[in-house]
C-alpha cells in the first residue's frame, strides 16, 4: 500500500471515528493489495470486437445534457437494477479528472470486484460530441473472459432542443479462455449469451436514467 493510500485510511479512520455515520455513508475505493497501475492492452480494430448498441434521445440540447451528465458520479449513472454489480466508487490513478484522454481511474463495484478505465477520446463540436474509454483489468468473476472493453458515447444536438445519444460497447475476449478460446463460435455465445441480455439490460437502464434526471431538471435551472 502507497503512503498516500495510507494517509487516506489513517484520515477516513479518525473521521469515521470523530463520526461514525461516515462509515456508513462514504464506501471506500481503493486500490486492492498488490495493484499494478499499468497502461491498457493493445486496442484491436472494431470490427475485430464484440459489440452491442444502445440508443435513447434526450429532450433537453447538448449544452444541458453534456452539464448535467458532467455533475453526475459515476455510482448514480450505472443502472443498479440489474444482475449485475453496480459501482460503488473511483480513485483517480492520474492528476485531475476523469477527462482528458490518458486520464486513468480505478472503479470498485458492489460484489467487491474493480477495474481500471481510460479516457482514448473527449472532443466536441457545435453538434455533437463524443467520448470514448477503454476498460481492463476486471476482478469480478463475471468478466474472467474479458480482456478489455471500450465504451463510446456520440451525443448529437438534433437541433430542436433535443439530443440523441448512442452508446456502444465492444468487449475483446481472452483466447485462452471459454468462450473466447472458440474464436468467433465463442464471440457469438458471448453475444447471446451476455453482451446482448444482461450487459444490454444495464446499458439500456444507464440511459433511461439519464434521460429521466437530464428531463427533470427544469431548463432555467441550467441556463
């Protein structure tokens, strides 16, 4: 454990000490015994990876919807209905944000699992907008056969006070490994199997959750 992870026990112990409801109401997110910060795989080509999208449109401009989104933690924007485990919380492993591309945070989930994500792309024009990460090094036993994942949201100001937004997500399986090690018999399980069932249901969620607090939010309220 780093000294700075340390320092941070020894603060989040006196202060749950000072007040035990922190100890309830802030879950840690550290980096696990023996974590390696380490640069993302080697990014093979899209059409070499197993993808599956989801869409939605907002009824709110890109401006709002890019503001709103920015404001939101990551624990508040995955969809915790699902069979899935949720995130619990991030830990920066580079300065400042999660924002500019090579911008590299730890995210903990709620089975006790963690993975690592990467900023490859944030741009913006006057209509759109895009962004695209990478993730790897998954604990949780439902992504044993994931080597990575990359994520890519395009949001699109449809002009009339609306914004479609497209998410896609495309997984490269370990070749030594089920389904994987079946080559493209096994992308095509993993696809009906999961990416296309339980992964699409969260996707799906994530976005709906979106749309409702982006529209819930009164449009004077973001001017």
């Amino acid at each position: 454990m780093s000294f700075q992870e340390k320092v941070c026990l020894l603060v989040f112990g006196l202060l749950a000490w000072a007040n035990p409801t922190i100890a309830q109401s802030a879950p840690q997110c550290l980096p696990p015994p023996g974590f390696v910060d380490t640069s993302h795989p080697t990014l093979a080509p899209p059409a070499q990876l197993v993808s599956h999208t989801e869409e939605i449109t907002i009824n709110r401009p890109l401006d709002v919807v890019l503001d709103v989104e920015g404001k939101t933690s990551l624990e508040n924007t995955i969809d915790k209905k699902t069979p899935l485990p949720s995130v619990s919380g991030t830990y920066m492993l580079t300065k400042g944000s999660y924002v500019e591309p090579g911008s590299r945070r730890l995210t903990c989930l709620t089975d006790g699992s963690t993975l690592v994500e990467e900023v490859l792309e944030n741009s913006r024009d006057k209509k759109s907008a895009q962004f695209r990460y990478v993730v790897w090094k998954y604990t949780s036993e439902k992504a044993r056969p994931i080597q990575y994942g990359i994520g890519h949201f395009i949001r699109t100001d449809l002009g009339d006070g609306h914004t479609h937004v497209r998410w896609t997500y495309s997984f490269q399986l370990k070749r030594d490994r089920f389904p994987g090690s079946f080559g493209a018999f096994g992308d095509w399980l993993f696809r009906i199997g999961f990416l296309d069932r339980q992964y699409a249901e969260m996707m799906r969620g994530s976005l709906l959750g979106s749309k409702v607090r982006i529209e819930s939010i009164p449009l004077a309220a973001n001017k």
